[in-house]
C-alpha cells in the first residue's frame, strides 16, 4: 500500500509545547535511493494522508482477516464519519490503526498492552494477514517509536531503515524518531539528512517536531569530530549502553577509542601548553589565548609528550590506572585547557565503568 503524496496541501500544526520537554529526552533510504534528498524531490512532499483513504484501506485488511461481525464493527469504531472529518495527526491515525488491528489479531493487542504498561514490546511473525503492508508498516513504525522513546536506538534504527515515508500515516514521525536513533549513535551525516527531509520536505510536522529538529540540526552544524565534546557524546552513549545491561564488544571497542582520544587531546594540549620560543631563544610572554593561567611547569613541561603506560583497567574507576600523582597532573590539565564541567563528565563516566566491573 502506498499513499498520495500532496505537494501544495495546506500546512496544520497543533499547537503542543508541553511535549516538546518530553521530546527531548527521547531516529538510509532502502530500495537502492543513495540520496535521501534525492528521494524526497522525486517523489514529492510527504504529508499526513486523508483519514477516509485510511478507513477503506483498514475496510479492505479487514475483509482479508475476515472476523465476525462483532470484532469488524470494534475495528472500525474509532473511524466513523466524525472522527474521519476531525483533521487526526500522523500520530493519532498512527495508533488508531494499531488499536483497530489490536481489536482483531493477538499480537498488535498484545504489542499495544506491553507498550502501555511500559514493555519489553513482544516479537510479531509478520505471516498471514500480518504481512499486509497496512499491518505490517504500521506495527514496526508503532515498534521503532517506542523502541526509540525508550533509548534503544540501535534496534529501532534498524526498523527505521526497512521503512519508506510513503507508506505510513505519519512521514514525520518516522523521519524525526529516525534522526533522534542517528543522532544518539553518531551518524552525524545521516541524522542531518533524516532532519533536512523533516523539515524541507514534510508537511504537517507537529510544531514540538520543528523546534526539536531545528535545535538539533543546529547542534549537528557546530559539533566536530576530534574535540571533547565528541568524547563526552561517545561516553553517553556508553554510558546508555551499560545501563540497559549492555557490555558486549561493541561497548568494549568504544571504551578503547575513548580513551585513544583522551589521550590525543591530552597530547595536544600538553604541546600547546609547553613554551613557545621567538627568534631570540626565550619564552613568549604573551598571555595564553584561554584567558586562564599559564600551566604549572614543574607539573608538565618539555619532557612530557602525552605517552602513558597501557594497563588493565581494575574496579576502581581511576582514570586509566594512574597513580595518584599522575592522576591529579591530568585533572589540572584538563581544568587548564578544556571548557568547565569536562572534568565532571569524564570523572563520572569513570565511575560509572567501575560499577559496572
């Protein structure tokens, strides 16, 4: 099933900030599209398709599953004429439609029950009439935004990726939970394409969308790839990983490069720290471009390149096993070079790798 796509429909929002607090603590184009933008210019603007298209669509799934006449009429009970005309959001017809499949097949009631009392969401065979495109679109785009609200990104995004815009009642939401899962594992590239396609190519975005997706299309702009902010973003996302009692090799892998990279910026801040020598052999005595206090050189000086023993990481959660001295040499660098509040981060990510030992 694929629905109509308008290119001039009139734009609605609802006016819903509230959401936007719960918003913020919450998602690759299949079928051979290598440029998402690409996609949306061909096939046109995305939008909400019209209710009274989606309750024949619903008619007809239902003359496939083919219940009595009890369960068809608590089917369609949430889509008479006045509910149809009332102008839904993607997000109302979204679960609309998984509580009319709810009314028929076990397992979207099932689905629906766990998701509502907080999960694990159970498995569904799409066989039989659950293979549908209707049933089937719907019941892993409902999945991916509860697996998405509820921080499992990676296994949402793999949802996100088996599904098209076209052939779901809410494009803007796929497209925005499917940014929020790139965003939190570091597709950078990906996520600002999900949100270009939300924002330039979608129609009837709920307004806590569009402010969420701006702030953040904004946050992907500035960030980059080799500062402390990066390494503060791959510990969060450790971080996650290990109190949903994950600690498998990808979380192993991740710790490693996060210390390979406190260890490179530690590196260049030792050499941008040491003494800068003009044409006559002496110091520069001009003012560091921080702002802050030249570094103490008895604690690191010509001699120190950055180079640290590798060790076993024990369950004490010190900083890569540095003895005391070399500890709190560490900790006055990086309150020297590096933005207030780094120091907190990382020593808490200790912490919390220590608990998890």
């Amino acid at each position: 099933m694929t629905f109509s796509l308008h290119r001039n429909s009139g734009y609605t929002a609802r006016m819903n900030l509230l959401l936007v607090a719960i918003l913020s603590i919450l998602p690759n184009v299949p079928d051979g599209r290598s440029d998402p933008m690409d996609a949306a210019e061909s096939s046109g603007t995305f939008t909400v398709p019209d209710a009274a298209e989606i309750r024949e669509q619903l008619r007809s799934w239902l003359m496939t599953a083919e219940p009595d006449a009890a369960v068809r009429k608590n089917a369609l009970s949430a889509w008479t004429d006045q509910a149809v005309a009332s102008g839904l959001s993607g997000e109302e017809l979204l679960d609309r439609l998984v509580e009319s499949f709810a009314a028929v097949d076990a397992a979207a009631r099932d689905t629906l029950a766990a998701a509502r009392s907080g999960g694990p969401l159970p498995q569904i065979v799409f066989d039989g009439i659950r293979q549908e495109p209707l049933y089937r679109n719907h019941l892993k785009l409902f999945r991916a935004r509860w697996l998405t609200q509820h921080r499992f990104y990676d296994e949402a995004l793999e949802i996100f990726e088996d599904l098209l815009p076209e052939t779901v009642v809410d494009p803007a939401g796929l497209f925005f939970y499917r940014a929020v899962c790139q965003r939190h594992l570091l597709q950078r590239p990906e996520a600002m394409d999900s949100l270009n396609l939300l924002l330039n190519h979608t129609q009837d975005v709920p307004v806590r969308f569009r402010m969420v997706a701006d702030l953040l299309l904004k946050e992907l702009n500035q960030e980059r790839d080799d500062d402390l902010g990066h390494v503060s973003r791959l510990m969060t996302d450790v971080q996650r990983r290990l109190e949903l009692g994950r600690s498998g090799p990808r979380v192993r892998q991740q710790q490693k490069n996060i210390i390979a990279a406190i260890d490179r910026l530690l590196e260049q801040a030792e050499q941008q720290g040491q003494p800068q020598e003009g044409g006559s052999g002496q110091p520069s005595s001009g003012p560091p471009s921080s702002g802050r206090r030249p570094a103490d050189r008895a604690g690191f000086g010509p001699k120190g390149r950055g180079e640290a023993d590798r060790k076993e990481l024990k369950e004490t959660g010190r900083w890569g096993m540095l003895d005391r001295r070399e500890e709190a040499r560490v900790r006055e660098l990086i309150r020297q070079r590096f933005p207030a509040g780094y120091l907190d981060i990382i020593s808490e990510y200790s912490r919390r790798i220590a608990e998890q030992n």
